[in-house]
C-alpha cells in the first residue's frame, strides 16, 4: 500500500524521461554493431556521394581539379568549337548535377531567332538541359541520382555535357555579341 502513493510520481517521471531522448534513439541490441551504426550517421549524404563520385572520377581517370568546395569538382577540356570547355560537376545530398557554362550573359543576343535556336537545340539534343542560370549565363546541364551512377554512366553524362556544350557554341557563335 505505501508504494501506490509513489505510482503518479513515477508515471510524470516515465513520460518525463521520453521527451528527453532524441526522436529516433534506440537502444543498441548485443547482436547489432553499435559501433558501424553510428559511423554512418556522422556521416551526411553530400559526404558520401561526394567520395563516390570522386572515385568513380578517378575510375574513369579524369584529371579533375577540385575547387574551394568539396562537393565540387572541374573538368577541363578542349573542344572544336568551344576551346576551353570546363565540365564542373558537383553534388548535393543524392543529387549530381553536370554542367558547363557556355557563353556569359553580357554575350548573348535576347532575340527571338536565337531563343528558337537554343530551343531547337534543347530538343535536338538527348538528356541535356540548355538554359540559362541564376547570373544570365548560358549553361548545359545534366542531372543525375548519384545511387545509381557508375563510372559508365558518369563518363557518358560527362562527354555529353562536353559534346553539347562544343556542338551548340558551334551553331550560335555567329549570333553572339562581342
């Protein structure tokens, strides 16, 4: 009998103690490893998809440059049209984006011709985005699950960013402004 006084002392201190513990915090079984369990979750999604695709880069022995950002690399090329092509590729969480930036924005004509061109372009062409990005600037661009991507499919995303980039400065370098 002189415990039933202690029960809603010990219910307030039960439902207390729940709120205390993260959301999502177990307890970890004998049978389970710990210790593997919470190396991975030190470890973000934009880390681990940023050592796969350095891997796979190196794979396919690119000599990428990295920049300031970890999660950002370039790639230089040379094209026909296009001299100096610069594929960066970057990630974020499971997202991989592949691009190049073609012509800077101060470059390009706002005229209906060349917009029917760029969108004529934009459909002729598999898999990329022809655009402009947040500065103006004319851009080529894929984008990808970085689950999915092997060195294979990084290698052809990388050579249609660079092919398309070459191939589309080809048909509007007549039309741009100097």
């Amino acid at each position: 009998m002189g415990f039933a006084r202690f029960a809603p002392l010990a219910r307030l201190c039960l439902v207390s103690s729940m709120f205390a513990l993260p959301l999502g915090a177990h307890a970890a079984s004998p049978s389970t490893n710990s210790g593997a369990s919470r190396v991975g979750a030190f470890l973000s999604t934009t880390d681990t998809s940023a050592a796969k695709i350095v891997s796979l880069m190196q794979a396919d022995s690119y000599n990428f440059l990295n920049t300031k950002s970890p999660t950002v690399w370039m790639i230089p090329f040379n094209g026909d049209h296009l001299k100096d092509i610069r594929v960066v590729v970057t990630v974020k969480d499971g997202t991989m984006v592949v691009f190049a930036t073609i012509v800077r924005g101060q470059q390009l004509p706002m005229t209906t011709d060349f917009m029917r061109t760029l969108l004529e372009q934009n459909h002729e062409l598999d898999r990329v985005k022809i655009g402009y990005d947040h500065e103006g600037d004319l851009s080529v661009r894929i984008d990808g699950s970085v689950r999915v991507v092997d060195a294979a499919e990084l290698r052809a995303i990388v050579n249609q960013v660079r092919n398309a980039s070459d191939e589309v400065y080809g048909i509007i370098e007549p039309s741009l402004l100097q």
